[in-house]
C-alpha cells in the first residue's frame, strides 16, 4: 500500500457544491493571484530542445514534492506517479479492467509445482540511457528489495509466509520465479514493481549506499529507466519535466509510444489553486479526483467544451481516522483510555455517518461501516463498525471511567485530567480538513476535546513513521483490490499497519488471529474460499476498530479536452496509471 500513505497512497475531496457569494469576493482574489503565478511560472518553463509551447507537453500537477526518485525505498503518491513514468514493471494490472497484463514480461507459464513460474521477457528492450536489459537485470533488482541494508518497503509486499521469492535466470531472456509456497493472485503480486538498471546500482548495492541512491536530489542524467519518459529537470517546490524515452518499447499499431514528446508535473499543494489552474486551463489533470466543491463548476465547464469529466463510481479509498497504539506511547496517562478498544468504539458510535456524507462530501460519498469500500465489489462483505448512538457512546467512556467531573463540557479521566487528545491530518486538502473538522464537533459533542493539527503531507507522514501523533485522519491508497497484495497493511509486522507499524509479534490476540486468516487469504487458490477468509478478516476489523473510516467518496475526474486516449481509473492517480498512451488532440491527425 502507498502513503498518502501507500498502504496503492490520497484523494482529495470536500466543501460544498456553492459558495456564498460573499466567498466568491475572497476567490476572486485567490483566482487573479494563481493564475498570473501560474502564467509566469509555465511561461519561463525552459523545455527540452528550448520550446516553451504546450502545444507537445501534457502539464499535469502533483500536491508534494517526491520524496525519493528510489522507488524500492518511498511509499508516497509522487514517488509513486514519478515511478509510473519512469520505470516499468514485470506485469501491470489494468486499472480499469483490473485484470493482469504482460509488461516486460512478454508471456509465462505456471509450472506443475504451481509455484513456480517461467517468465519470458521481452526481447531487445534498452533503458532510456541505452543500455540493453535483460534477466540480470530483474535479478538484480529482487536482489536490491530483499537486501536488509536497503531496508525496501517493497520487501514485506513481495513475501509469502514471511518468505522471499526465489528469482533465477535461466537466460537472459528468461526468468524463473519461485514462490514458497502456492499463492492466490500469482504474479499480481509484481504488480507497481519497477525494475531497476543493474549496471547503475549494482555497485551502490555492493558498497551499502543503494538506499541513499536516487534520492530528489540525484542527477536527473544518472537516473535510467524502462519506463516511457525520463526525468529532465527537477526544480524543488515548483516542477518536475520528463521528455520522452527514444528506447521506450512499447508500441500502439504503428505509432511508437509514448505519444507524447514531453510532461510536466507542477507541484500545487493547495487544492483549491490546483482545481482553478485545472478550470482555467493553466494544467491539463491532477492526480486526484474532483473535489465535491467543484463539480458543478466543472461540469459547466465540460458542457462549454473547456473540460472533460468523467463520473467512476464510488472509490477504492476512503479517509481513516486511527490511534497511536504502538508501546512507544504508552507512557502517556492517557494511554489507559486512548488506547482502549471501548474508547474506538465509542468514537465510531459519535459520528453520525449519513450527516458526514452531507457536511463533509456534500453528499457525494457514501457511508462507511469498515475500511473495505464497497466499490471493491469482489472482496467488500457488509461488516459493520459500531454505528450512530450517542447514549451507547457516552455509556462506553464512563465504563472507562472517562466523566465530566466539573461540569465543563469536557470529561476527566479519574486524576481529573482532561479527555484531550492532538488530531494530525494534512493541510490544503478540503476532504482531510473538513473531516477533521467534522470528528472534533462529533467528539466535543460526548465530552472528548480534539485539538486538530494540520500540516504539509509530507509532515504528516514523517509525523506517523516516527510516532509523533495521539491520532491521525488520513487517506491510506490501496495498491491493490486483492486484499493479499496489501499485506504490508493487514499483517502486524507490516510498515504500513498505521496503528502499530512493524510488530515483532503479534501484540494482541486479534491481531495474530487476522495474520492467521491473512496467510491462508494469501496462499489458498480456490477465489471463493478466498473471499469467505477476508470476510472473516473485516469482521474482525469492525469488531475491534483499529482504523475507522466514516465515508468512501464517489470519484470523479476532470481534465482538459486537449488530453485524448486516456483511461481514466478510480484509483490514485488516475491518469498516469497508463502515460504512455496519453496523446494531446492537436497531435492528431
């Protein structure tokens, strides 16, 4: 999974559709000052051959800086996108079909161990700095994520039974892969696993350094890769330029991918300055979905012709609110209460769900009872977090022992110290905001203050990784709608098992009672007993409500009518799953 964090990571939504007119005065200022920002900005952009026109470059934005051009050590969104367009996976899932489908890898076969596979690559294949690939290379770099030095986030994902794969080359053309044991979605698994330049790495990997390798900031010109386009430039809180990759091997008919000669990626942290570039034409697409706030604009907009828009369905991914459960906390008095069960359950009985929907996704969101979204139709069953009831929730904090003893508002715990505790979520991302908001009116209503905290997504995820936070509401990006391949999230012993990442052991019974159900999800074949296994898995979820989540967004997407043969998807990011297809209308003939 991916931070936004990558459990596949954040959609941003929220507000509602109008804006009193007294608001439009304020935007209006706020419109002048990004759009003459943006002009200068794009204007001086010095493109590649020194053309700085859009009529060849797709101009997309991102809302943060990567934090690493290293894939096998970065988890975040814009590591992410920036991988999608430089690098190139094995195999690929479609993001709209949601089936498999070859990459470099050109065709396979399981073997009558039916573990192993018999991989054939694709042949004559160079990375964008021309240097031949080949098995060695997919050797070398399953060699790179398992090494301990590297300390790989994508080392846990690529397990079985806490075991590693077994990848040998047979020739360079060919590869087996080994998997300790059967396992149910197969080369799935490689999925979002890009492969690595063995003659650039392989000695940073033999001296110890390949973790400090590529980081943002590497010489864009000692970065290499299979993917369609190359990084550029890097400028630091303002862009990222890719040209095209001349290696690239990918093919549409006669048409040598990718389509497009260049692309931008403008770093827009605040959301509503993104969504007003994407209206005035100043960006083409983001990497998120439509704001419920911007809907009506938008589709006003695509009715004129200026965008086009596209309604997906309800989302893989929701906003989660969680607690600091790890023992590093539990010095903390608090601990006691904050860190209970029934105070999770009490939380969950505050909010009233459909009224979340209204006030914070002005209804375009669902509610939601688990952290499986129903628009994961395969794998979602109806198992339900306690639901709305206020008396059930305060009954729960007084068991605790949690009472307003002075009559303020505010309960004390049995030392008299208020129930307080610190909410972190990101800055400029309405959804997030008004969340937040939300749970903190929910809370205060039963006697809980919440102090919330916003901050720069990258802060918050530095925030959660070192523990720093009592709570956290924030988007978790499933990678996958197979719920095997997000294992780094449901295993106690994953890093993105938020509550309390990276457990030795199992610290409490559910916990190793869900790794139990989690290692069959994994290695049984047959997809209905599959199914049954995770079924089990979220009932245990709702019932000990590690992670709530109170609403999965319907997603929609907007971009610019200049962009043609795109996919759009319902996951994150949902245009540049697929760029190399990616043309512009006034390339076509």
């Amino acid at each position: 999974m991916h931070e936004t964090i990558e459990t596949k990571p954040l959609h941003r939504r929220s507000r509602a559709f109008a804006i009193r007119q007294s608001e439009w005065t304020r935007v209006g200022v706020v419109v002048c000052a990004t759009f003459a920002v943006s002009a200068c900005r794009l204007g001086g952009l010095a493109l590649p051959g020194g053309d700085t026109s859009r009529a060849h470059t797709l101009v997309t934005s991102i809302r943060a800086e990567p934090r690493s051009f290293n894939r096998y050590i970065a988890r975040d969104l814009s590591t992410e996108v920036v991988a999608l367009l430089t690098h190139a996976s094995l195999v690929r899932v479609d993001r709209v079909t949601q089936q498999l489908e070859p990459r470099l890898a050109e065709r396979w076969e399981l073997l009558s161990d039916r573990a192993t596979y018999k991989v054939h690559l694709r042949q004559g294949l160079r990375f964008s700095d021309g240097q031949p690939f080949s098995s060695a290379d997919v050797v070398f770099s399953f060699r790179a994520i398992y090494d301990p030095r590297v300390g790989s986030l994508l080392a846990e994902t690529l397990k079985v039974h806490g075991k590693p794969l077994l990848v040998t080359a047979v020739d360079a053309d060919t590869l087996l892969i080994r998997f300790p044991t059967p396992f149910g979605p197969g080369l799935r698994m490689l999925d979002g696993v890009p492969i690595f330049p063995r003659h650039l790495l392989e000695s940073e990997l033999d001296a110890g350094t390949f973790a400090k390798a590529w980081g943002v900031a590497a010489d864009p010109s000692r970065l290499a890769g299979l993917g369609p386009f190359k990084l550029r430039r890097y400028q630091p809180g303002e862009r990222l330029a890719f040209e095209r990759n001349p290696y690239y091997w990918e093919r549409d008919g006669a048409q040598q991918l990718p389509a497009l000669e260049r692309l931008v990626l403008e770093i827009v942290p605040d959301q509503g300055a993104e969504s007003l570039q994407l209206e005035a034409g100043l960006i083409d697409a983001t990497q998120s979905e439509v704001r419920p706030a911007d809907v009506r604009a938008f589709k006003q907009a695509a009715g004129e012709g200026r965008l086009a828009f596209h309604d997906l369905g309800v989302g893989p991914d929701g906003d989660w609110l969680w607690f600091n459960l790890a023992p590093s906390a539990k010095a903390d008095r608090r601990r006691y209460w904050l860190q209970n069960t029934e105070f999770r359950r009490a939380v969950s009985q505050a909010v009233d769900r459909d009224a979340f929907v209204d006030s914070v996704y002005a209804g375009a969101a669902v509610p939601a009872h688990g952290v499986v979204s129903p628009g994961n139709s395969e794998w979602y069953v109806p198992a339900l977090a306690p639901g709305f009831n206020v008396v059930a929730a305060q009954r729960r904090l007084a068991s605790l022992g949690l009472v307003d003893r002075d009559r303020d508002g505010v309960r004390e715990d049995a030392e008299g110290q208020p129930v307080r505790f610190t909410l972190v979520t990101e800055s400029g991302n309405t959804s997030l905001e008004r969340g937040a908001a939300a749970l903190k009116d929910a809370l205060g209503a039963i006697g809980v203050k919440v102090d919330v905290v916003t901050l720069e997504a990258n802060a918050v995820i530095d925030r959660i990784m070192r523990g720093d936070y009592d709570a956290a509401y924030f988007r978790i990006l499933t990678t996958d709608s197979d719920p095997a391949l997000n294992l780094d999230f449901w295993s106690s012993g994953g890093s993105a098992h938020v509550w309390y990442p990276e457990q030795p052991a199992p610290s409490t019974v559910w916990e190793a009672e869900i790794d139990r159900l989690m290692e069959q999800v994994s290695t049984v074949t047959d997809q209905s007993r599959r199914r049954t296994l995770f079924g089990e898995v979220q009932r245990v979820f709702a019932r000990e409500v590690p992670a709530l989540c109170f609403a999965f967004p319907r997603v929609a997407f907007a971009m610019s009518t200049r962009v043609g043969h795109a996919q759009p998807a319902v996951s994150r990011p949902p245009l540049l799953w697929n760029p190399a297809i990616i043309r512009l209308r006034q390339q076509s003939n």
